[in-house]
C-alpha cells in the first residue's frame, strides 16, 4: 500500500490524482501532517509526501529503522513538477515509484540521486537476485570506475556491468556470481545469487515444514551452497498439496513444481527405492523432481538426502539466456516504446544493424557488449544473436520499425533451438508511421508488400501485388525502389492501376519520423517514381480512398463500388 501525506490545498489536490489514478494501491492519510506521516510509516510499503524534502526528512527522521525494512519515500513538490526518490531508492522501490508518480501528475519530472542510477550502472540489488556481503563496498567501487574482479561459475542472462567489473581486474574487489558459499569475512565480496539450485523433495503425509527446511538447508550447508539460489521445490503431484512442502516452498520464497509419477519413474537417478515406488509410484520422488526441474543440461550435484519424514535432493540447472527481439520504430525517439528501451537497458549483448544501433546507443549500458555489422549481414547477425543468447546472455537483436516485419526475427527464430528464452517487443512499423504522416489510409483492409526481388522472385511478388489489385486492398510497399531496382515500382503500379481509377490517392512517405522526414500526396497516374527511394513508402488507396483537406482517407464504412 502507498500512503499518501499532504499539507495544504495544492497538495492535496495533486494527492487526490494520485489517489483516483492508483485507487486499488493507495491510502489517503488525513489528520495532522506529523502524524499522519508516523501512521504511514508504520502501516505501508511505501509513501508519497506533498511536502517540502526538508519537513519530510524532519519527520521521517526519528522513525528510520533499517534499510532492508524501511518504505520508500517520495517528496512531490507544492508545485506537483518534481517527485524525488528521499528514502529507499532501490530496497524500498522509491526510484520506480518517483518515476511512476511523475508519469501519473502532469508536468511532474522524476529526481532520482542514487549513485548507481545516475551514472547508468545497475545497482546490484536491482538484478533481481539476493545479494549479499559487501553490497555497498562493492556498489561504490564499481561506480567509481575501481577495478572489481567478476568470479562468476557460470553466465547468467544479466544486464550489462560496467567495464570495470571483468574477470582478474587486479583489483581487490569481488563480485561473485555464484550458489557456493563464499567466504565474505574481509568485506570485499558482494555475492549475487543466480537462480540456479532446484530441489526435489519427497515427504511421508503429514511432514511438518520446519523438518523440510531443516533437511533443505542441512544439505545445502553441507554442499557448500546457499539456500539464496534455491529457484523451486519440486514434488510429484501425488504431495502437491502436502501442507508441510507448499509451506517450506513459500517461507524460501520459491514455487512448488510437480511432476506426475510416470516421468519421474523415466528418470534414471543414482538411489531409486522401493518405499517411493510402493507410496506414489516412482522409485525416485527426490532426485528425479530435482532432475527434471533443472531442465536440458541440468545436473544432479546432491544426491538423496533423508530425515525421518522427507528426502531431499539438488540439481544445478544450465542457465537459460534469453533473446529479445526490438522493435525500435522508424526514427524518431518517442516512437521507441518504453518497453524497448528497458529491454535495450537490461541487454548484456546488443546486436544490429550499425546505422540502427547509432540512434539507440545512449540506451544501451555502459560495459554491454555491441555487435553492429553492416547491411547484408542478416543472416550472420541472427546467428550470432541466438549463439550469444544460447552461451547464456541477455541479448537484445535490433531492428527498425518493427524488428518482425521484414527484418531480422524471422532468420533468428527460424535458428533458435527451444533452449533460450525469446520475447519481442513491437515497434511501431513503417506502415503505420507513414499512414499516420498521410492521414489514415489504412483504415479499412490492407497490405504490405515488399518490392524488393533479392529473396523473392518478382513472378510470386507480382502474383500477390495481382491479389491485392484484384481484392481492393489499400497497398503498401516496402523497399519500393533502389538504385539498382527501378522497373518494379511502375510495374506494380500499373498492375493496381488496372482495378483502380487513375486518381486514386497515393502517399509517398520518406523517412516518416526523422528529422529530414517528407511526403506527398498524389495519384496513381501522377506519381513520379522519380521521387521514391529505399527511405520511402508507398501506400496505394482503394477504390474508396479519398482526399479530403490535403489528407489521404480510406473510407471505414466501406461499401463494394462498381
Ligand atoms: N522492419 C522495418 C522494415 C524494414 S524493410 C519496419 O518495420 O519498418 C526496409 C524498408 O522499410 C525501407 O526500404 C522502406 O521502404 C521502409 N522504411 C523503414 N523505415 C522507414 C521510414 N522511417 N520511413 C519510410 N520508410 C521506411
């Protein structure tokens, strides 16, 4: 819950937007401003104070506690133009929430002054993953450029880290990825723990959860690894819902994944037993679960373990990378969506196109690796994009537009192997940035289609352009005409202009959204191929296409005309 403190009538009002735009997780406090602070801290997870910094450090200050438990605060301004993070920036969330609460109140601007945000770093407790030991030693040293020695077991998909933290930096830093116990006495290791432990559990009916946790932790400890790596319990399904195991799952803070009796008993495992096989069905409950939730690639590392009423288990599993396939729209900035540029921001590898990767740059984290190759190279960069995410990094492949259409998703999922984790994120693609220059030429049926006869023979190109002629699409073309390429435009037009009135309306688009952006508006008997390039889009209207004051209108209450 957020709890929201004002002091006077401005504030309040800022407040009360606040309270209608979030109504399910906020909490108005009334009354007295010191005290309505005091219950506050008491009551939530977070606050939001209309309140100058100073009154709010006044009154927070006798309640601080602990970093690890105290809410994070955030100041709005009399004015409502600023949200400053005050207290908790990462542990408490006050960084995302000053972001979040200056998008929610017109005109407002986050102020975010924690070191690591500012200088484009991750702190280290924004991966998502405990860490532990020297986490601010650590933090400060990466950010102020010292020499941090990174000593991770194995390459997880994480954002990039700055170019100081590498493998033998000569520093006397650490930063440890890894689920081993590490000495951390002398305060110069943070350790970040990668969800890379499973462990298979089997219980007789009525285990108790202390008596899991016991056994889980007694055989972790004795592997020398830590609890904090653990990702999942796992079962079979007959225990699914044994008390004793869903309440361990929950105080580690990890699911509970079953498996039926029949796939465990195909799992070859090093101590089957009979008890398991007379119980459930499978001569391994433990080992088995633990194997088959690590995945492909996973490993026994403990084997069976027992208490009086449960048996325990672990597997290490391979890491998954992950690769995301960006749109990065047609130009301008804020036509790239904020989901693109997280993705561009959490990338360890970032792979493109160069004159695409020049625009985004800025984005892309200090220390991420950037492979850019010129035109021509589709190919070479879809593979190197799925190899680096299978080695197991976050690796974002870019495109223009939209990176599906016409682009480099289709030659880079076409050879991805179901051991990666994939997610695309839209961009706004040609098409559309072009129709929203003209008016709204799209809006009834349409198409898009490539001109360009590289990878596709100009008989099945024409065949389609034939179709959408025949069908009365509005038309798009991509890749309309090339220095090389100049016969296939006016071809393509003359197969439209014979279902098509000469005064059919034609957009031309050139860089829609960039700086040096042009269109016109013309006619399929008028238009000057002349005027069109490999920067240019051509939309086609339909027998209803209209120009209406100077914009291209394609009718949506459509009817068939003769
Ligand atoms: N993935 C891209 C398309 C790549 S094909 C997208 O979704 O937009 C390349 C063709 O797209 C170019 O030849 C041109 O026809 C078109 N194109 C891309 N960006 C454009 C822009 N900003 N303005 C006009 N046309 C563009």
């Amino acid at each position: 819950m957020i709890g929201l403190i004002s002091a006077t009538a401005a504030g309040a009002a800022a407040r009360d937007r606040l309270a209608t735009v979030w109504p399910d997780r906020t909490r108005v406090y009334e009354g007295p401003v010191g005290d309505a602070v005091r219950r506050a801290f008491g009551e939530c997870e977070q606050l939001v104070c209309f309140l100058a910094t100073g009154a709010t450090v006044r009154l927070i200050a006798p309640l601080l506690a602990d970093k690890s438990a105290d809410p994070g605060v955030v100041c709005v301004d009399e004015a409502g133009r600023h949200a400053v993070a005050l207290l908790g920036g990462h542990a408490g969330g006050a960084n995302e929430l000053a972001r979040a609460v200056a998008e929610a109140l017109p005109d407002c601007l986050p102020v975010v002054t924690t070191a690591t945000d500012a200088a484009g770093a991750p702190g280290l407790d924004t991966l998502g993953r405990p860490v532990e030991g020297a986490v601010a030693a650590v933090s400060r040293a990466m950010l102020d450029g010292e020499p941090v020695t990174l000593a991770a077991d194995a390459v997880w998909p994480l954002p990039a880290l700055p170019p100081n933290v590498r493998p033998n930096s000569g520093g006397s830093w650490t930063l440890a990825i890894t689920d081993r116990l590490v000495p951390q006495e002398d305060g110069t290791t943070a350790v970040l723990r990668p969800p890379s432990l499973v462990v298979g559990v089997g219980a007789s009916r009525g285990v108790a959860a202390d008596e899991v946790l016991a056994l889980v932790e007694e055989t972790l400890t004795a592997a020398g690894l830590s609890v904090r790596s653990v990702a999942a319990l796992t079962t079979v399904t007959a225990k699914a819902d044994e008390a004793g195991l869903n309440e361990a799952a929950e105080r580690l803070g990890v699911g509970l994944r079953v498996f039926p009796a029949e796939e465990l008993a195909a799992v070859s495992v090093p101590n089957p037993s009979a008890a398991p096989l007379a119980a459930v069905g499978t001569a391994s409950v433990a080992e088995a679960a633990a194997l088959l939730a690590a995945g492909p690639g996973g490993r026994l590392i403990v084997e069976k373990r027992k208490s009086a009423m449960a048996t325990c288990a672990v597997a290490r599993r391979r890491p998954r990378g992950r690769l995301a396939v960006v749109g990065l729209g047609p130009g301008a900035r804020d036509l790239l969506t904020p989901r693109a540029a997280d993705e561009l921001r959490r990338a360890g590898v970032v792979v493109g196109l160069d004159q695409y990767l020049d625009r985004v740059r800025d984005l892309v984290r200090p220390g991420a690796r950037v492979l850019a190759s010129g035109l021509g190279a589709e190919e070479e960069r879809a593979r190197t994009a799925v190899a680096e995410a299978r080695a197991g990094h976050a690796v974002a492949l870019v495109g223009s537009g939209d990176a599906g259409v016409y682009a480099m998703a289709s030659p880079a999922l076409a050879g991805a192997s179901d051991d990666i984790d994939v997610v695309g994120v839209p961009g706004v693609t040609a098409a559309l940035a072009a129709a929203a220059v003209l008016g709204a030429p799209l809006g009834h049926d349409h198409v898009s289609i490539s001109l360009s006869d590289l990878h596709t023979p100009w008989e099945v190109i024409e065949r389609r352009v034939r179709a959408a002629a025949s069908a009365d699409l509005v038309v798009t073309f991509y890749n309309p005409r090339s220095r090389g390429r100049d016969w296939q435009l006016p071809k393509a037009l003359e197969l439209l202009a014979a279902h098509r009135a000469p005064d059919t309306p034609v957009g031309v688009v050139r860089n829609a959204s960039r700086p040096d952006e042009s269109w016109a508006l013309t006619t399929l008997a008028e238009l000057d191929p002349g005027t069109v390039d490999m920067m240019t889009v051509v939309l086609v209207g339909n027998s209803a296409t209209r120009t209406v004051a100077g914009r291209m209108v394609t009718p949506r209450g459509y009817r068939w005309q003769a």
